[in-house]
C-alpha cells in the first residue's frame, strides 16, 4: 500500500467538492470511541483564511447516524472523518464546531488541513481487500424500529449478523427471503450502504444466539471501488 498526506487548498478543495457533489456517504469516528458513524458533507465553506468577521472555512454535515453520536461528538470534540474514492481509503482530523441550524438538523466541522490518503496497488486490489465490518445497522417492522447488531462474518457476497437474546425479536418480524433495505455495514476508517436478502436465521448450536445470513445486492469489492 501507498501511504501519503495532500496539503494542498486546491487538492483538498477538489477531493471535497467531489464527496459533497457525488453524495457520498462518510464514517466519522469520535476521539476515544471505536465506532463510527455514518453522515454526509452537504455544504463546504471555502473562506480561505479567517475574515474579519471571524469566518473560516468549514464543512456542514448531515447529523450522525445512530443518533448517539450526536451527542457523543459534542461530549468529545475531536474527531476522524473517512471515506473512499475509488481504490484510495482517504481520512482527515476535523473537530465539531456547533450545530448549523435551529432544527438541529445539521452539524458544523471544521474544515481539513490536510487529508491523509492510502492507495492500493494493482496487485493488492485483487486480493479483494476488504473493509473489516464490525456492526451492521437496519430497520424493519410496521414502526420502523433500527436494530444495530455485530457482523460475525462476511464475504464480497453477503455478511452474518450475530442475534443475542436481547433482539430476539427480530426473529418475529423478518422472515426468509425479505428484503432488508439500506443496511447500513460499519467498518473503522468506513461505512457502505446497501440492499439485501435475509438467506437464513441459525440457531448457534450450544448457545442462545442465532446467525441471521443476509445476501447482498451487490459485490462489496464493487462498492468499495465505487
């Protein structure tokens, strides 16, 4: 792999403008915490340096999802963005600044210094290197209630989601061969958000736990390099 660091305004802007122009998604870690949570850049303010007025250049983002983060990110306000562009896995440190408008509907980053880029060579990417997912996020039932469980296994084709005795509910509410839609996979430097098929619900033999299979739409290799 290639490791190196962009500090140039322009590359910077032009790495930026592309994440905000092409919607995607970006994972946000918060100093302290291993998870990461899952939002957007909508708008980047491009002041170049600190006016008069106290203007700087920042980034607006959607609020973070689950909604814990929100308020783990003003507890704690240094944090790690990432997200992937093609066959580079790009993060950069930012900190939380406020929030953007009064329905709290948006939150205020500061803007990047510099963006810290991993390149793959031609011969790693084939291997299929894939993002490590921890956790995965989804929402069924007529209430549309989210259940957030830990991935236990996954491949380019599906993943395996561990149900403890706590969500054995979900057992009740989603059958073989539903669509699961906008699963969301969390992994440390990334998130992907995709469409799936539940393949099967197995009992854990010698353990009150089960493996809920889920087939996904798409090839993650696919995804990733998106």
């Amino acid at each position: 792999m290639t490791h190196y660091s962009v500090r140039s305004k322009e590359e910077i802007k032009g790495i930026i403008d592309f994440v905000v122009s092409s919607e995607r998604k970006i994972g946000i870690q918060v100093e302290g915490n291993d998870k990461v949570y899952l939002s957007r850049i909508v708008v980047a303010n491009y002041v170049k340096e600190i006016s008069e007025k106290g203007e700087r250049a920042e980034l607006t983002v959607e609020r973070l999802e689950p909604e814990s983060g929100n308020a783990l990110l003003q507890k704690n306000p240094k944090a790690i963005v990432r997200f992937s562009l093609k066959d580079k896995s790009c993060e950069f440190d930012t900190q939380y600044i406020g929030l953007a408008d009064s329905q709290f509907s948006r939150v205020i980053l500061s803007y990047p210094e510099s963006i810290r880029i991993t390149e793959r060579r031609e011969h790693e990417r084939d291997t299929h290197d894939m993002p490590e997912f921890v956790s995965a996020r989804f929402t069924v039932g007529k209430h549309n209630k989210t259940y957030e469980l830990e991935v236990v296994d996954y491949s380019a084709n599906g993943v395996g989601l561990l149900l403890t005795e706590k969500d054995f509910e979900i057992l009740k509410k989603i059958e073989v061969g539903e669509k699961l839609n906008n699963l969301v996979l969390y992994a440390k430097w990334t998130t992907v958000m995709v469409d799936g098929t539940v393949v099967h619900k197995t009992k854990v033999k010698g353990r009150d736990t089960y493996i809920v299979g889920v087939r996904l739409d798409e090839i993650l290799e696919t995804m990733k390099a998106g």
